[in-house]
C-alpha cells in the first residue's frame, strides 16, 4: 500500500510536472521555427516589393512613357485636334424603401 502512496503522492505529479515542461519546450521550439519562416518570408516579399515598387516608377517615367509612344507610333496631337467633349452627368440613383428613406440625408423623406 506504501508503494501505490509514493506513486501517488510523489511520482505522478512528478512526472506530470516533466511531461509539462517538455510539452512547452516542443511548443515553443516549434513556433520560434514558424516565426523564423515567417520572418524569411516577409524579408523575401519586401524585396519583391522594392523591386516592383521600382518597375512601376520606372514605367510611369515620362521618359519611358514617352519610348511607348514612339514605339506604338503615336505623335503629339494637333490643335485642332483635340476634341473637347461636354460633360454628361448621370441621373441620381431614386432611393426607395424604408430602409433607404432612415438613411436619407433629405430630412423631408425620412419616416
């Protein structure tokens, strides 16, 4: 009966104790590997990120955009050329419904 006492006061919670310890030790290896990749993978799209960053200020260059026009053949426009259109302005969307008439900013249509 001693015997089954120390393993029940002294070894079990003992072991339980070890089995915690090492249970959070593979944790915590485990998510420093998971941080570490992470980090290596917001290192590498950061420096894709430079890198497109820098494509794109370099086609949006007046000087680049200039070598697309040559290359596609187009020329500065003449002044009579241009054609100025008049500005057509869409009719407002008709708010219907109660919930529509709540959020109306017209004071007049709310309920």
């Amino acid at each position: 009966m001693k015997r089954f006492s120390f393993f029940k006061n002294i070894l079990l919670p003992v072991l339980a104790v070890l089995f915690l310890a090492v249970s959070v030790n593979v944790f915590r290896v485990k998510l420093g590997y998971c941080i570490e990749r992470t980090k290596k993978e917001t290192a590498k799209l950061r420096i894709e990120n430079d890198y497109l960053a820098k494509k794109i200020a370099y086609a949006r260059s007046p000087k680049k955009l200039e070598e697309y026009a040559r290359s596609a053949e187009l020329k500065y426009p003449e002044p009579y050329s241009i054609v100025m259109l008049e500005e057509i302005k869409a009719p407002k969307p008709k708010k219907t419904g109660w919930l529509a008439s709540i959020f109306s900013r017209n004071p007049k249509t709310n309920i």
